[in-house]
C-alpha cells in the first residue's frame, strides 16, 4: 500500500484496476467520466478501453465482456442509465459470469445534468445490488467488494457515486501493483439455455432473484458496509454518501453524539442491521434521516418499522425535516443535525452592506464557432416564424442572452423529433433541430429516420465541432481516434445523412458570416427534410490567431458587436466596446457584424 | 491540527493548478489532504473555488461559512462572494485585477473592482492586495499569476510547509520549459 492524492472517480478507475478490470466501456457524462478516462491514462496494454457511441452501446458490449468471464466496468451519468435501461433491465435477469460493475454517477442538485434522478431507485426496479460510497477511500476500497459480490452472485451490479465523491480529492491508500488482481477471462462458452433470454427463462430468473435478494440483503447486513456507530442515545441519524460526511462533521462541531447508521448498500436494503440500529439502547425513540435525491433509507427504516411492529418515530424528506430537492451542504446538515438534538446554533448573522456582486452565468466561449452557427441562423430567420429545437451539450448555452436560440431542450437527441412534433401542429413553422456531432451519433440518426420516413419538413442543423466539448473533449466516431490510441476511419455525418436519404446536406464554415446566412436561407427554403453542417473545430481546441483590435476612431461606440454576439471576449472599457486579449481568439465573427469595419485583426492578423 | 484553505477566482485563471500544488506540498509532509473544486459547466467563465482541508481527522472535503483560514482570490467579487466562508480574524490574499463578466458588457456595467476592494478592506484585518498584472509583467508571463498567488499564500504562514517544499512539488508537475517562470512568480517579492 502507498498514498496517493486521487479525484474520487480517479479512486474508482484504479479500484476498479486493482480488483482485475479487464474491459471498460461508457459515454461520457458530468460527474462521471474521469473514470473511463483515467483507467485509459493506466492501461498498460492489458485493459480494453472505448468510449461507446451511447450508454447502450456500451451496456450492451459490456455484458458480452462479462459473459466471457472478463471483469468488466461500465461507466455513464444518471440521465444515461435511462439510454441503457433496455439491456439492464433483461440483464438483471440473465445474469453475467465475469463481474460486472455499471458505474452511475448521481448529480444531486443537479449541477449539470437534466433530472435529480436516484440511481438506488434504479437499483429497486431492476432488483440489482447497490453500492454508494461516501468518500474517495471508501469509493477505492467499495469497487473493489462490489466486483467480488457481483461475481459470486453472478448478478452485474450498481456502484453510485454522487459528484462531491466524484469530484472530491483525497490523500488514499492504495494497492501496489504487485497487490492487485490479475483476471484471465475463460471466454464465452455457448450454452443457449443460459445466454437466450425467453420468457420461461424469465419466470425461473425471477423467483432465483427474489430469492438471492433475501439472502443478500442478510449478507449486506453482515458485510461492514452499513456500519452502526453506537453512542448509547435514544436518538438516531440514517445516512450515506457525502452526506454521511457532513453529518460527521456536524455530529462533531455540536458535541452531540446521536446513534448513527450508515447505509451503504441501500438495495437489497440491510433489513437486519437496520432492526440492530433501531432496536439499539432499548429501542430509539426518533431517526433523522438526512439523504440526497430520494428517501430511500427513510421508506426502508419505515418499512422495517412496519414489518418488526417497531414504535421508532422516522423523519426526513417525507416530513419536510430535510429539503426535497437539491444537495444537502455542511451548513444544512449542521442546522438540521442541531435541531433534531436540540442544541441552539448562533442565530448566522448575515451581512447587509454587501456590493452587488457580478453574476457569471456560463456562456459560450469566446471564439465558438457555435456562436456563429446560432448568429447566421437567427439572421437568415429574421421575421419568419420559426422554431430552434436545442439538445444536450455546449450549445445548450445558445439559450443565453442575447443569442436567445435555443427554444427546447429535454434530453440526449430529443430535438430532432420534437421539432417535427411542433411542424404537425404548425405546419407554417420553420422548424429547425440543432444538435452536436457527439449527440448526433450517439442518439440523433434515429430521429432523422424518423423524419425521413414520415415525410416531416424540417431544418436539421449539426453543430460539427469535431469532438464532445461539453464533458472535456472525449473523441466519438466522427473524430478518427479511440481510446485504445488507434487512428481509425471517420463516419462522416454528411454520408450518413446521405445514406439515410436527406438529398440536400450543405457544409458549411460558421465563421464564414455571409456564406453561412445564405446557406440557411436557400437550405431552409426547400421542403422536406435538409441538413446544414456547420463545421469548425471547437475554440479551446484550436490554437487562435491574434486578437481582433477595434479602431477606435471608426468605432461609433454602437456597441452592436456586444449586445447581438454576447462574445466574452469583447467587454466595456471606458464607456467604449473593447477587446479582452486574452480571450479573443480573432476569429473574426465580430469584424463581420461591425456596422462600419472598425473591427480588424484577428483572422487577418498576422 | 486543521487548516481550512479556500482558493476562489474565474474559469480559466489556474486555480485547479495551484490548488493540487499545496495538496501535493502537503502529501510530502505526509500531511492528510482532502479537496473539491468546481468542474464541468461553470468552468465556461464562471465563478470557481477550490476548497482545500490539510490535517488530521477530516470526513468532508468541504467546509462551512466563518471556517477558512486562509481564502486565496484571485479576482476581487469573487473574494468577495467566498468572503462569508472566511472565520474570525482569518487571512485575505486578493489580486486587485477585476474580470468582467459578459452579462456585465450587455448590460452596460462598468464594474471595474473598486467597490469590491473597499469592502474587503473594511471587513479583512490580515488583508492583503497583490496587483496581479503588474507580478505577471515583471515575471514576464501572463500565465504567472497562480503562481504569484501560491507564494504570496505561502508568505502568511497559514499553510503548514515553506517556499522551498512548495518549488520542489512545482518542479515535478509543471512541464521543464515552465520552470523557471514559475520559480520566478513563487519568489517574487512583493
């Protein structure tokens, strides 16, 4: 063993490694995608590593991996499990033979995902067995356990993590290479009666499920994974997760010291240490339940309540004792811990003369060529009636003021049907889709399909910046690039589209102002379904050309390049529109809308 | 021994960086480090903070309003907005340097900092101003400034390690052609 200082889900990757990881697969997705990407830094050639073209795809590869004996992790976001939910839910039945762990990373709050959905929920409906760590060792050292349950109960498993773990750094123990597993998979040995789902297989599944639960939730109970700290009170606190840490903190700076049970397993739920913790001391009078998202662990205390006839009072979200929604933080726990024990906080005195502090909502970059893209489209539809259906990535941030161009956005490829929902109600509707490269493979061509078949009149635009920004630049199948290093063909969007039957598919640089308005002009004109490439690798990626320089004596001071770009690389100085250099990336797209050619520089700099 | 450290600033400024540096200081003082920082979406020139814990006894990476030793900004509304988490009598290091932020260039604003440098000077008494442009102009370096910060940081006293531990670290992250600009900014005398 040796210390290392680790992100949690850097923790999980190594973990994951230690316990003899042979194939990992995944979509990447905030909080969850260090993982994938850190055990692609660790691979010593041994590991099979690829960022699958969507959650599905990468359940699905992982379940063959698994079913040759291979040790094998997938990794995704919350709001991905329901893109894999499919093949997990046969899988639950099916079984695996090599471990397999799928990876969920809960957004409590949510920080950056769509739903403040709970994966333990998941857990419940599909009847898998749950992991959910509290900290960066305990998420190394849980991984570990989860792959060696997963493997002698033949059942893949779930292991959540919510971001502060993900996202938390800690100083840990960890495994010389020496101390970790090494797995040689056996292979795939062809047995119908095990590997072809029907529904008498199904049935049998089923009761065998039931069954391995009971059994399992004794074996949790038992594990050490949902530890009861006495302190002989009467008095009690059901927790997990990070919020078992600010309730350790709180339990500290208050004095107090309250019963305190750790859920670590919350599906099968720990029935049996659940009854030793509330029968504890002759029996707790009150339970706080202090949880993220669902109350899960506060509906099993008052089902296990039920089931032993115990007389424990149970509190928590269901009682309004613990907010509903959004993260729980140091501060929330400590009030609530305080209140529950009954000792007095100092009333927080808050401070009145504060100046108004500046918001910094995110926004594009500057220099996106997405900002060009949202630009050309909303002049070349300047009063006509249209619709801008947004979808998941960076150019979420089109919605922001003053490009003001997204007008919905549900969910991983969404907009490219909701647009043609829109366009059956208003038929006198432009009806346009945007959507990225990365969001196009992964779950926009069915859409097209869609629109195709059933003869919709839509605009569809790709976003085509080369890779999936929004999570930090992982490559997809139009870049060229796998994890496992190879250079490899590009599937072109454009052949795609082609191939689906689109006849008009225009490419186009966004930078290229005039061009690219004329371009949405003549393509959105036609009838039927037509795509636009707006093609231009993304700004961060790009090493950009000197900043553009503003003549200040054409400048007329009318402030047009602000307020209709909204580019943090123009600012006010002086009452005067100037430009921030350290952010220009001189791409020019300023210089183009400037009223009187004051803007220069940048793409004609040298 | 605790020591609570809150690094805040604007997406892009280095704070992740300087931020890893005093964990790795710490590690070599076999000093337990915990940490968590602001990732993904609001790193698009938003408001940013790491939150630093160095000591024995920790569960949480996090920590509450009036626990920080030592809050390290590196924009002035930003200090300002991490200021309710500093405690009684805790140290300021603030780079007089404003950004502004696009909504403030729509809206018209003329923030430039100043009112937020006259708060903190009314409410810190162990305040400390660096003009952070002028540092990088004599480092020679725009991208000095993080490291301008971390050896000012380390000049309070508040972290439990010194100047030499923290080039040591620094020496084995940043890439060689880096070097010596930053040995440059963390010495610097101000």
């Amino acid at each position: 063993m040796h210390k290392e200082f680790l992100m949690g889900n850097a923790a999980i990757a190594r973990g994951a490694i230690a316990a003899g990881l042979n194939v990992i697969s995944g979509y990447p997705g905030t909080p969850s995608t260090e993982v994938l990407e850190t055990t692609a830094k660790c691979n010593d050639g041994s590991l099979y590593v690829e960022w699958s073209v969507n959650e599905k795809a990468a359940l699905e590869l992982g379940a063959g991996a698994a079913y040759s004996g291979a040790r094998t992790m997938v990794t995704m976001k919350q709001v991905g499990l329901n893109v894999a939910s499919d093949p997990l839910m046969s899988l639950a039945y099916i079984g695996v033979k090599g471990g397999m762990v799928i990876m969920v990373a809960d957004d409590p709050g949510p920080i950056s995902s769509q739903t403040e959905q709970d994966t333990r929920k998941f857990a419940e409906f599909s009847k898998l067995p749950c992991f959910d760590p509290s900290s960066v060792q305990e998420a190394y050292d849980m991984i570990q356990k989860a792959f060696e349950y997963s493997e002698e109960y033949h059942t893949p498993v779930l292991f959540r993590p919510t971001t502060r773990v993900c996202h938390g750094y800690a100083s840990i123990e960890v495994k010389d290479e020496d101390e970790c597993k090494k797995n040689a998979p056996e292979g795939f040995v062809r047995d119908p009666s095990k590997w072809v789902i029907f529904p008498r297989l199904s049935f049998a599944a089923h009761g065998a499920i039931e069954k391995r639960n009971v059994c399992l939730s004794k074996v949790f109970s038992e594990s050490g994974l949902n530890p009861v700290t006495a302190n002989g009170g009467r008095r009690g606190i059901a927790t997990h997760g990070i919020s078992y840490t600010y309730t350790m903190e709180a339990v500290k700076a208050l004095g107090v010291s309250p019963e305190i049970f750790k859920v670590g397993t919350p599906f099968p739920f720990p029935e049996e240490a659940a009854v030793e913790f509330l029968t504890a001391n002759g029996g707790l009078e009150e339970v706080l339940c202090i949880e993220e998202l669902d109350p899960v662990i506060e509906r099993g205390l008052i089902f296990v309540c039920g089931k032993y006839g115990l007389k424990t009072k149970i509190i928590g979200k269901l009682t309004g004792h613990i907010p509903p929604a959004g993260e729980n933080t140091c501060a929330s726990v400590k009030r609530a811990v305080s209140q529950f024990m009954g000792v007095e906080l100092t009333a927080e005195e808050k401070a009145e003369d504060v100046p108004p502090l500046p918001v910094r909502p995110p926004v594009l970059c500057a220099g996106c060529p997405h900002r060009a893209s949202f630009f050309a489209v909303k002049q070349a539809m300047k009063g006509k009636k249209s619709v801008f259906c947004g979808d998941i990535g960076c150019y979420t941030l089109g919605n922001a003021m003053p490009l003001d161009m997204v007008d919905t956005c549900l969910c991983m490829g969404a907009g490219v049907n909701i647009t043609q929902g829109i366009g059956r109600i208003e038929p006198d509707t432009n009806c346009f889709a945007f959507v990225g490269d990365s969001t196009f493979f992964a779950s926009a061509i069915t859409g097209v399909i869609n629109a195709v078949y059933n003869q919709a009149d839509m605009t569809l635009v790709v976003l085509d910046n080369s890779t999936t920004a929004m999570t930090g630049h992982q490559p997809h199948p139009g870049t060229g690039r796998t994890m496992m290093g190879q250079v490899v063909d590009k599937v072109s969007i454009e052949a795609v589209l082609r191939g689906i039957g689109v006849k008009t598919v225009e490419t186009v640089d966004p930078l290229k102002l005039d061009a690219a308005v004329d371009c949405v002009k003549r393509v959105s004109a036609e009838k039927g379904v037509k795509a636009i490439i707006f093609k231009s690798p993304c700004a961060v990626l790009i090493k950009g050309k000197a900043p553009a320089v503003i003549d200040s004596v054409k400048c007329i001071n009318c402030k047009k390049c602000i307020n209709s770009l909204g580019c943090p690389g123009l600012v006010i100085k002086d009452g005067k529109a100037a430009i921030e250099a350290s952010l220009c990336t001189g791409c020019g797209l300023c210089s183009q809308v400037c009223p009187v050619n004051a803007i220069g520089g940048g793409e004609n700099a040298e | 021994m605790q020591n609570n450290i809150l690094i805040c600033g604007v997406g892009g400024q280095g704070i992740v960086l300087t931020s890893k540096l005093i964990a790795a200081s710490a590690m070599a003082q076999d000093i337990p480090v915990m940490s968590a920082e602001t990732i993904g979406m609001a790193q698009k020139g938003g408001s940013v903070f790491s939150f630093l814990r160095l000591g024995d006894g920790l569960y949480c990476p996090m920590f509450p309003e009036k626990t920080a030793d030592l809050l390290i900004a590196f924009e002035p509304a930003e200090a300002v907005r991490m200021l309710p988490y500093l405690k009684e009598g805790g140290k300021v290091i603030v780079n007089t340097h404003p950004i502004m932020p696009v909504t403030a260039a729509l809206k018209g604003s003329s923030y430039n900092g100043s009112e937020m440098l006259e708060y903190l000077a009314k409410k810190v008494d162990d305040l400390k101003t660096i003009d952070g442009e002028a540092a990088c102009k004599e480092v020679g370096s725009p991208r000095a400034l993080n490291m301008v910060m971390l050896g000012q940081a380390v000049k309070t006293g508040v972290l439990p390690f010194d100047i030499d531990a923290v080039e040591e670290v620094m020496k084995k992250t940043v890439k060689p052609q880096f070097v010596e600009m930053n040995v440059k900014a963390l010495r610097l005398e101000i």
